[in-house]
C-alpha cells in the first residue's frame, strides 16, 4: 500500500507539474496570439502608411508636372479675351445708342409739326400764297396738290428716321 501512496503521491506532483506547465502553455500561447494580432494589427498600419507615402508621392510628382505659370497665363488669356468682348460689346452699345439719339434728335428738331401747324394757321385765316384759291373747309377738304407732296415727303423722312 505505501509504494502505492509513494507512487499516488509522485503521480500527484507530476499532475501538478503538469498542470503549471499547462497553465504556463497556455498563457504564453494567449500571449503570442496577442503579438500575432498586434504584428498583423502594425502590418495593415504599415501598408496604409506605405500606400498613403505612394500616394502622396505621385501627387507631388503631378504637381510638379503642372506648370503653375502656364495655368496662370491661362486664366490671365481668358481674362484679357472676356475684357476684349465686353469692350466691343460696349463700344457697339455706344455706337447703336449715339445712332438711336441722333434720329431721335433729328426727329425732334424736324419741323413736320411745327410746318403743318403754320399750314393750318394760314388755312384758318385765308391766307394762301397767289393763285391759289381759297376752299372753304366746311364745304370740301382743303386740297392742293403741292402742300399734299410736301407733307408726305416730310412724312417719308419722318418715318425714314
């Protein structure tokens, strides 16, 4: 019986042993899943690091490839050309307004009123020019064949203007 209770007792020191040693395992095995995923973790950092620098460097290389100047002198060109088009747009505006204000003035100064009023006003008070018989306005329209002419040709240049 005590060689059974030596060999129980050797038996339990041994499982005991082994116990720690599992134990032992298994705390490291836990820690090296840690590193693991703490190397994976630094890794997938690492490449998006590597692709961020890639990245960066081929912009910076596009960059470098525009020449600012030149963009510059670009906008500086649709510049001068959008100024060049509302410079003739202005001067043609100017050249169609003076147009307009000169027919107007024309038309202002035109005597076409001022000619049929006097016409009128000789009319009323029977004074005609010699020769030229006097038509009473209630009886029949005043028509003379000269005056008529006269008064469209003003009408034609009024309405030419």
């Amino acid at each position: 019986r005590k060689s059974f209770a030596d060999s129980a007792s050797a038996l339990k020191a041994q499982l005991d042993q082994q116990k720690n040693i599992v134990d032992t395992l298994v705390s490291n095995t836990k820690l090296l899943e840690s590193k693991i995923q703490e190397a994976k973790s630094k890794k997938d950092t690492l490449k998006a690091r590597a692709q961020s620098a890639r990245t960066a460097t081929k912009v910076s290389e596009m960059v470098g490839k525009v020449n600012t100047s030149s963009a510059l002198a670009a906008f500086e060109k649709m510049e001068e050309k959008v100024l060049a088009m509302e410079a003739e747009a202005d001067a043609l505006n100017q050249l169609t307004s003076d147009e307009l204000e000169g027919k107007f003035a024309l038309l202002e100064s035109s005597s076409v009123d001022e000619d049929l009023a006097n016409l009128k006003k000789e009319l009323s008070r029977g004074e005609l020019p010699p020769g030229r018989p006097v038509v009473s306005s209630s009886a029949a329209p005043f028509l003379d064949l000269e005056v008529e002419k006269e008064l469209n040709e003003l009408r034609r240049r009024a309405n030419d203007y």
